[in-house]
C-alpha cells in the first residue's frame, strides 16, 4: 500500500495555535501532535460502500452519505495488553467534485496507528457490524448493511496516506426467477446452516452466534415483466452454505431450499435461485376472541386483562393440549383478548384488541417498552397488524411506524408487552373456546403457620383487594403462604453475588410452572437481607413465605415487596441460633493515611469480621469509623477506630494517620441553573460555555469546551501576599469513561485580560467514572494576579453536560 503522509492545518486551526503562542506558553506534551491527511480513492472494485450493478459491470463512487460514515480511530493498547480503538472526534472529511475522492483530516499524536472504516450499522464498541435487517433497492445494495475497512496507517512521518479500501464481507446478488410479473415484494428472508451475520474485530470478519438469517424488506417493489427479481445482500464470507429462501408478496408465499452456495469475500457472488409455484396469500380475518400466549422452557402463560391506565398485560401460567384443542386456566373469563377488524377508514385491515376489562391496547412509548390499555380508542398506536408466521408464531405490530411496536413476550419479567425487534420471545394465537376452567388444583388454607395457604388459595384471597395506584392499594394481612418454587424471575434474583437482598420467585404445589403464585422481593430467614454466603434459593425448594400479600393493578396477586420473607427453605426456619462476633480486623490497609485538616475523610481498606464458629465474612460495607473527628486536628500517627455491630456486639479495630495542617481558603462555586456572574468574597466567578435553557453544556457540534474566569471585583481585593495555588474540578453526567478524556490549561491574567505566559500549564485526565472529575488542575497564584482563568478544551463527541463548577484558592 502506497503510504505518504503530509502536514497540514486548517487555517483557523492555525490561527487559533498562533494567538495562543502570543498570549501563553505551554509545556510541551509527551508526543507531537500533527495533523495528517488520509485519502480514500477509487482504484476498482476494493472501494465504495454501495455498489451499483450497470449491465454485467459493477460501478463504485463515494456520496455524501460516505462522510458521515467514515470512521477514524487511534489503535492502542489498555492495562492487560488488549487492544482499544479511540474515535477521533475533532476531524474534517470532504468530497471530490467527481465523487472519487474521499479526504479525512485529523489531528494525532506522531507515531500514532490509525485505523478507519465506512460503515452504516457502527456499535458502541466501535466495531462495524453487518445489519442482520437489510433493506435493498432494486438495483443496488443496502449501504447500511456493508462494511468497508482501509489497512492500518501508522502516523510516523508528515506524509499523506493514500487508502487501501477493501470489504471483508461478502457481497451478493440472487436473482429470483419464476415470479409473477409486476407483483410486489415486501419481504425476503434468507436462513443458512452457518452464520450470516458478523463484525471486523480489526484483523478478520467474526461470526456472531445464533446469527443464520437475514431478513431484507422492500417498500412493496415490483417484479420484473421477465418475472425475475434481483436481490443484493451482505453476509459473513461463508463456504457451503446451504439455504432456504422465504419470498413474501402481495400475491405468493414462495419458499425454496438449496445448497450449496458460496460467499465469497468483497466481490459480487452471483446465483439464481428458480422458485416453484408460491402458496397464496390469505386474507385471514382474525376478529374474535382469542387467547395471546407465550412459552419459556416448555412452560405456556397467557396474558391476563389489566386495569385501565396499566401496564403490560401480566402472564398467567396455563396448560396447553393442540392436539385435543384445550387451554387449562384457572381464570378463565381474565385471558380473553377481543380482536376486531377495521372496515373502513385510515385504519382499514388493521385490527383493535380488547381486553376481558374492556381496555384498548396500546404501544404507548416510541422509546420505552410499553404496552397500555384504555377504555377509549386513541390514534395510530392503537390499531394492530397481524400476521401469522410459518413457524406458528404471531407477529403483532401496532401501526406506528417508530420502534417499541411489537408485542412479545418478556419470560424474565412474567409479562407482554412492546419491544423494538426480536429481543423477547414472540407471541402465538389461539381460539378463545379452547379455554376450559383448570379442576386439577384448588385453592385451600387459611394463612395460618398450622394452616397455610397454597398458591391458588392465596391469589383466592387477594382477588378482591382494591388497586388504585402504586401508592394506594389494599393488602391482607400478615399471613403464611406454602409451596414448591416453581421458577425464579430474573428481574430482583438473589444469588451469592448479587446485591439486591432479597428474592423474586413463583411457588406451585407440586413446582410445575402452572397454578402459581408470584413472591415479589422476598427476604431472607429470619426477615434479614440475603448476604452471601448464605443459602440460595433453587427450582424445587420447599418454602414457607410469612408477610403481606396484594393484587397488583387489581389482576396480579403477589406478595408485597420487602413486606413478606422465608419463614422456612426447605424445613429449616430462621429460629436457629447465629454464630457470635469475636473480632474484627484490617485485612486490607488502607492505601489513603495522609489528609489535611478540613479534607473529607476516607476509609478504603477492607475489614474481616470473624465469629465464634470459626467462619469470617466481608463487612467493610457495613463499619463505622471516628475519622471524620481525627482529622480534624493536625498531627502524626493519629489513631483512627473501625468499628462494627452485630446483633448488639460491637468490636474495633484501628491504624494510624497523618493529618497537615491547612491554609486559608477562598470558595466559589458556580451551580449549573445559575444565568447570571456570582460575586463571592470580593472576587467575580464566571463561567462561560455553549448555554441553554436547561443549563451550562457541550452539545455535539461545540469545540468551544469550558472557560472559566476569577477576577477581582475592585482593586481592594488581592488573591494572595504569597505564592499560593489554585485547584478547579469539574463534573460531568452522560457518556461512559472512554467518552471523556480532556484537556486542560489553567493560567493566570492580568488586569487587561494579558495570560502571565509562565504560569501556564497543560493538564490531560482520564475520567474513570462517567459522573465524576473531568479535570483537577493546580497552578501557582502570584501577587501581581488580577484573575485566573482555566479553559477546558474538548475532546469528545459525545454529549458533556457540566452539572457543577468548584474553585477553591487556597493561600499557602
């Protein structure tokens, strides 16, 4: 590959780095930072993302569409010797006039590996990705389904570098023949035995798992009057592959198996596929009373009614026999779902869905999973699409055309709701009279400990609780509830790593998934939080659970959240005797035992409790410690207690400490809904950044960063009759850690705004939690001083949102 890379800077970049020469030195960085130009040309068939097929010649150029596309990143290396990829955020990409020239310029520290990629589908792992939904023309491929990659550029010498382009996956073209002419397709989905789909990890193109189909959609685009029809799509490069095609049409359903077809690698693989006779669309007209499932681990659950305003339809374990036509149900009457078919009107052919409370559902949220119901019809969202699959399924898809608009089933969450793709399990459909009231089990017990309820007898006295709100609802009493745990919910799940303290669980009689009861966040023996260590709860366990129970939004009974506990797991109570606290002790030294009188202080060692069994166990979490008083004095080796308490046992442990003595300070501080200058102690605070209504920030486009400016308000007031020094933090919200590294320079000016050049510095830092420290910068304050100004120059083309500005000046 031709490498020659040169120097350049745009001119006001140059300008911007001339005037801050004349006002300000600068201590150098660890590297060079030099401006280098790549260019993407058009040698052939190795360029472009969207390939046009002209007669039996492929053409290549780049668009517009390729600018924004293009991605640069520095190649590094983080602690463990794994490879990172770091966007460049500040960059300027242009187009030839003629579309042949694609030119990127980006500003990087010599010496630096750049790589770059033309992607449409880009995850936040800044891996470019193959879309497993492909919508292509006609004529031409999907550009954002491609994938184009350039070889690694290393910036070591002020050369240009000219872009070796190529594709690491397959392009394809199947051409369709046998088709009714004129026609109009809508969907082709195409299954294999091996992966379609992957990502360039920076070296080859890797497989995701589970990735065998790609569906490609077309907005109803018309066959041929020679009855073909072209189909471009991009794949993995796959040897072998043995296919099955599903034509969707206006007319047919066309279905075809073959193999075996190879991919090959960055060119045009080119088959034609001849279709038998298609099956013939049906209009189904679905309206009537219907019953909306879904399955987990050979287990069925309808979707129960909810009350007006709910959430989600709740699932209901139930039984089910195809062959003999039967759904067992212990309510019956609550899972019938109305479908009714639009005639006529905007929303003809679509369908309304009624639940057995009369409720309209609804997609409720183009950015959130909901699915709601109101008495009242509303707009576009509450008219459904329904189409039965060839694997059985439903899809169920209410008319909007933003996302979160297909009914699922969510197994981890026990409920239906909508979903932007096929991230849940999806629903099936059957007839309403199948349903049959379930005779097998009853509902018994009164809800004392000599007398518990079983699960249906414990949702039997719940039915009639009122439910207004989340805040205003009925419960019984405390009472006991017994059974065998039929499945563990993901969402509130203890395990012996987890941290939520309690456990979220359906019980039966027997510990088969039908005729449940759900126990929401559940505590431990005892009425204590699960700790680790402890015994987890497992499928089949036999349990007593002792508290409070409720009907949520008035149709699903439960046990009300950290008001219930295990009275008994498996025969074995919470009455048993605990083992005694002895001692604890410092198994891990503290790493911070140096402050300063006014610091806050910090205890970041580990502490072991031992007990009088012999067993030991974290409790670093759970420790009191006197440091706050310690510190407030100066001086050397000061002893500082750890203690902890457990069940009215209190054991310590100390170390030692050295505590400084602390200069006066002067505090600003600006928060961010203030508009206006604050005046603090004689000095003028002001901070100036991009501004809008919702406060101080960095939006997107905005190079500016963050300056801020201490002044003295007349010219009584003096920072300091000695060398002293200046220490600004910043903070910001959104964005991840690799989102946001900064840079820096804190300096001082004199009356006429003039930097004092050898006060300057530069300071880089790496956020390490996406809410904390941008930057800390320390520089000396001089007598002659009238202000200090400390600029924040931005990095990242993320979002950064400055929630609060502190200055502290403190004299030496």
């Amino acid at each position: 590959m031709k490498k020659s890379l040169y120097f350049g800077i745009a001119a006001l970049a140059a300008l911007a780095f001339s005037a801050c020469q004349k006002e300000v030195a600068v201590n150098e960085p660890s590297k060079k930072m030099v401006t280098v130009t790549l260019k993407a040309e058009k040698p052939g068939d190795e360029t472009r993302t969207a390939a046009v097929e002209e007669e039996s010649k492929v053409s290549y150029e780049w668009t517009d569409e390729d600018k924004a596309n293009l991605k640069v990143f520095v190649v590094g290396e983080d602690a463990e010797g794994k490879e990172t990829l770091t966007e460049v955020a500040d960059r300027v990409v242009n187009l030839s006039e003629d579309n042949k020239v694609l030119t990127v310029t980006a500003t990087v520290e010599e010496g630096s590996t750049l790589r770059t990629a033309v992607a449409g589908a880009w995850t936040n792992k800044n891996k470019p990705k193959i879309n497993v939904n492909q919508s292509p023309k006609v004529d031409n491929l999907d550009p954002n389904a491609d994938v184009l990659v350039a070889e690694d550029v290393t910036v070591d010498e002020l050369e240009d570098a000219l872009l070796d382009f190529s594709r690491p996956a397959a392009i394809n073209k199947m051409t369709l023949k046998n088709m009714v002419a004129g026609e109009k397709v809508h969907e082709i989905t195409i299954t294999s035995d091996k992966n379609l789909i992957g990502y360039y990890n920076g070296s080859t193109m890797s497989e995701q798992s589970d990735s065998k189909t790609i569906t490609l959609t077309y907005d109803n685009v018309a066959v041929g009057s020679n009855g073909e029809f072209p189909v471009y799509f991009v794949t993995m490069p796959q040897e072998g592959n043995a296919l099955t095609v599903v034509v969707k049409s206006d007319q047919f359903v066309y279905t075809k198996s073959f193999g075996t077809v190879n991919f090959s690698i960055g060119k045009f693989s080119r088959f034609g596929v001849k279709l038998a006779a298609g099956e013939p669309v049906v209009d189904v007209d679905f309206t009537g009373d219907w019953v909306i499932t879904g399955e987990n681990n050979g287990s069925v659950y309808a979707a129960q009614a909810f009350v007006s305003g709910g959430s989600n339809l709740r699932a209901l374990s139930v039984g089910l026999d195809e062959e003999n036509e039967e759904i067992t149900s212990s309510n019956v009457e609550g899972i019938k779902m109305h479908f009714e078919k639009v005639a006529e009107g905007d929303y003809a052919g679509l369908y309304t869905i009624q639940d057995a409370s009369g409720n309209y559902l609804y997609a409720a949220s183009a950015t959130a999973n909901q699915l709601k119901g109101n008495p009242t019809l509303g707009g576009v969202d509450y008219y459904w699409s329904v189409e039965k699959e060839q694997d059985g399924t439903f899809a169920i898809k209410a008319s909007k055309s933003t996302n979160r608009n297909v009914m699922q089933f969510n197994s981890g969450s026990s409920l239906f709701s909508c979903y932007s793709s096929a991230s849940q399990k999806p629903v099936t459909l059957y007839p309403f009279d199948w349903v049959v009231e379930d005779a097998g089990a009853q509902p018994s017990g009164t809800g004392t400990l000599e007398d518990p309820y079983n699960a249906l007898g414990a949702a039997n006295a719940v039915k009639d609780l009122k439910w207004n709100s989340n805040s205003d609802y009925e419960t019984t009493d405390d009472v006991y509830v017994k059974g065998k745990i039929s499945r563990i919910a993901n969402n509130g799940t203890y395990t012996a790593g987890g941290t939520y303290g309690n456990a979220s669980f359906y019980i039966s009689d027997d510990g088969a998934a039908s005729n449940e009861f759900y126990c929401f966040r559940v505590l431990y023996l005892g009425n204590k939080k699960f700790e680790s260590g402890q015994t987890d709860i497992r499928v089949g366990d036999e349990v007593i659970v002792y508290g409070k129970l409720m009907n949520y939004q008035g149709n699903t009974p439960e046990t009300v959240g950290n008001k219930a506990y295990l009275y008994s797991l498996n025969g074995v109570t919470g009455d048993e005797e605990e083992p005694e606290l002895v001692s604890i002790a410092i198994t891990t030294a503290p790493t911070k035992t140096t402050f300063t009188v006014g610091d806050t202080f910090v205890f970041d060692g580990k502490v072991t409790a031992s007990y009088d069994d012999g067993s030991t166990k974290d409790v670093t979490s759970k420790v009191t410690t006197d440091g706050d008083s310690v510190i407030a004095s100066a001086g050397e080796n000061k002893t500082v207690t750890v203690s902890y308490t457990e069940n009215d046992v209190t054991k310590t442990a100390t170390y030692t400490v050295t505590v400084n003595e602390a200069g006066d300070a002067i505090q600003f501080s600006w928060e961010r809904d203030e508009t206006t200058d604050v005046v603090t102690s004689g000095y003028v605070f002001n901070a100036i950044s991009a501004k809008s209504a919702s406060g101080y920030y960095q939006d997107k486009s905005s190079t500016e960063g963050l300056e801020v400016t201490i002044t003295k308000s007349d010219e009584s007031a003096i920072f300091s009759t000695t060398p002293a020094s200046i220490t600004l933090s910043a903070k910001v919200g959104g964005g991840s850690a690799r989102e946001l590294t900064n840079n820096v320079m804190a300096y001082l000016i004199d009356e006429d705004g003039n930097i004092i050049e050898e006060t300057a510095t530069v300071v880089t830092s790496e956020v390490t939690d996406k809410n904390g420290t941008i930057f800390s910068v320390s520089i000396p304050v001089a007598e002659e001083a009238y202000g200090i100004r400390i600029a924040h120059e931005k990095e990242s083309s993320y979002n950064v949102r400055l929630f609060s500005v502190a200055v502290t000046i403190v004299l030496d």
